[in-house]
C-alpha cells in the first residue's frame, strides 16, 4: 500500500480496513487478518497496525479475542458507516469550508454544484437490459 503524507499512517490503515468490510471481503463475526500479518501485507510497523486496530476496536469495528486474535463485530459495517460520517463532519466539511470562505464560494455554488455531481453520477448509471 502506498501511504500519503496528509494522514497519519494508522488512519489510512484503519480506511483501508473500512473499504475491505464494506466491500464485503470482510465478513461481519470474522477473524480478521493479525497485526504481525496485516504489518508484513503494509510494510510498516506492528506498532502501527496496533494504532490502527486499537482505533478501530475504540469504534466497536473490532473485537479481540483472547488467544484468538481481532474479529469484526457483528455491526461492523454500521459502524464503519457512523465512524466515517463523525470522520467527515469533524474533519473533511470544516477543511471543505475554509477553502469555501478562502475562495469566495457560497452555499448556493456549492449545492449547485453538487446537483450537478449527483446528475453526472445518474447519467453514467445504466439501467439494465430486460433479458
């Protein structure tokens, strides 16, 4: 995995680990992977993937097992959900509006060109073919 620099290592370890539960290679109840095995599969420290494991466990993601190892919650899906909203409105929106305030955009310009997005999104959607 390649890490970018704007975040710290462990958080982009624990998105990863977002991305394979919502895309189902993680199964809710599961074993998920050691962190000696995730931290060979990274490249970087145990520590690190401790961090990001103990991050996840902090959510209720994760579950460890004594002398098993970390297992998905059975909700872990729903609160990767939450865990990613409280991430965007405490993070991602309050960056998202200083740049609004430094570049002079209004709400206005930026529901407009949200719409915008969401019917660009639509149109690249197809329906099925009826068989």
């Amino acid at each position: 995995m390649e890490f970018k620099t704007d975040r710290p290592i462990y958080r982009q370890i624990a998105e990863f680990c977002f991305a394979r539960i919502l895309s189902g290679a993680w199964r809710e109840g599961e074993k998920v992977p050691s962190v000696r095995e995730m931290s060979v599969d990274m490249s970087v420290n145990t520590h690190t993937v401790l961090k990001a494991y103990d991050y996840l466990q902090l959510h209720g993601i994760i579950e460890p097992r004594r002398g098993m190892g970390y297992f998905l919650a059975e909700d872990a899906r729903i609160k990767v959900n939450t865990t990613r909203k409280e991430d965007f409105f405490t993070v991602s929106a309050p960056e998202l509006f200083e740049q609004m305030e430094l570049l002079g955009i209004t709400e206005t310009d930026l529901i407009e060109s949200y719409r915008l997005f969401r019917k660009k999104k639509n149109e690249t959607i197809t329906p099925e073919q009826p068989s």
